[in-house]
C-alpha cells in the first residue's frame, strides 16, 4: 500500500530510498498536485497521482516492465516518461526524480513543458478525432487565460458551435468501455477454446492408452498359458458322459 508524504516545495523529500524499495509505492505533493513515486527493478520514477483519462488514483495500480497500469479502464503509462500507449487516455506528467545521500527527492515539473505537452496532445486528438483529448486540452486548469485562448483558436473554424460536446465525450467513454468488453470477452473466449482443445487432447491421449492395454491382453494370456499359470478350464460331467 502507499505510504502518504505531505510537503509543498519545489524539491520534496520522499523517503529513503531503502523505504521506498520496501514499500514499492509512496505518495506525495508537489505544490498543489499528488504526486506518486514508485521502485521499480532498482530505478525510482514519480508521475502525477491522477490518471489522465478519467481521474482514478495513480498509486493504485500495478508496475510491470517499467510500465504502469490504471485500475478503472487499464490505460497504460511509461514510468519514465509518462506516455501513454492507449490512445483514448493521455500521457501523465512525469516529474523529475533526484537521490542524494540515499534520499529520494521529486522535483517540480516545469510549467513550460506542460504547455507544450498541451499543444502537442490537442494536434494529436485532432489528427485522431479523439474529442476526450481535444476537450481536456482544451479545459485543462492549470493553464493562463491568454494560453488557454490560443488553444482555443486553433482550428476554429472547423468547430461545430451546434455540437454537442458533453454527448460525444460520454458516445467516446461509452465506445471505449466496449472496447474494453469486448477484448476481455475475446479473451473468456480464447481461454475457454484452449481448455475445450486441451480436453480433446487429453481424451484423445486416454483412448489411445485404453488401446494399447486392451492390445496387451491376448498376449498376457498367451504367456500365462505358456509359463502354466492358466489351464483350459475342466468341461462338466455331463458334457464328457455324451462324448463318451
């Protein structure tokens, strides 16, 4: 479970780096915004505590390969550099990560890359059609009121006033969730085809020794008849009284 640091700096002391690799989680803040520091295969990595897509706490999830993955829809995150591979969430800020005299240190991530990240996820949610991403490009609180006008002013022309953005954001969330349902279904589907050929095999593997033991039969007999431990059995009384 993580363990829960509180400071407001723009170098935030986690915890030792002994520490942190026990609890392999720890949260902390950097000015306003949660952060999360995790270890992972000897390395210390830290990212924003929210996850882009939809808000569902960071810490909570699973670290395999250098990869973070979120609980609620399984978007998936490079620790290092907070980019997602799942194009219908977004990349989370990774911040900067110091080790001094064995302490782990974040630091705060500059305001300036932010941005920049910003511009670059709204030309990608435009190339792609992915309304989720231009929205929170465009929406996204931490920005000035002149840069969020500049966002804004990107493309407007091609913006239908008379669109309904809360629906196509909800018709994107629901279409994504099928997907989701869907490669889980795939999934059952799979495993149980599997099981089903596994079973034939093995049915199969038991006739073919029922087989071979019913093949053994006629000649064990035979050896037994050689070696005089089977005799033909007696005929009755009345059998040999009508032959004689």
């Amino acid at each position: 479970m993580a363990e829960t640091v509180t400071e407001s700096a723009a170098r935030v002391r986690v915890a030792q780096v002994s520490e942190l690799a026990e609890r392999g989680c720890m949260t902390t803040k950097v000015g306003s915004r949660p952060v999360c520091v995790f270890y992972d295969d000897g390395q210390v990595f830290a990212v924003e505590d929210r996850c882009p897509h939809m808000g569902f706490p960071l810490h909570r999830g699973t670290v395999q390969g250098g990869l973070l993955t979120c609980h609620w829809h399984h978007a998936r995150f490079d620790l290092a550099s907070g980019g997602t591979l799942d194009p219908f969430a977004d990349d989370v800020t990774a911040y900067p990560v110091e080790i001094e005299d064995g302490d782990v240190y974040v630091l705060a991530a500059d305001d300036a890359d932010r941005i920049v990240r910003l511009f670059r996820r709204l030309d990608e949610g435009l190339e792609q059609g992915i309304t989720l991403v231009i929205a929170k490009a465009v929406l996204d609180k931490s920005l000035d009121s002149q840069t969020a006008f500049e966002i804004v002013s990107i493309d407007i022309a091609d913006i239908d006033v008379g669109d309904n953005v809360g629906a196509r954001l909800q018709a994107d969330q629901a279409e994504a969730d099928v997907r989701v349902a869907r490669a889980r279904a795939e999934e059952r589907r799979t495993r149980a085809v599997a099981s089903e050929q596994e079973m034939k095999a093995l049915t199969v593997e038991n006739r073919a020794k029922v087989v071979l033991a019913e093949a053994e039969i006629p000649r064990a007999i035979a050896e037994a008849y050689e070696m005089g431990r089977l005799r033909a059995a007696r005929q009755p009384l009345t059998q040999q009284k009508r032959t004689e």
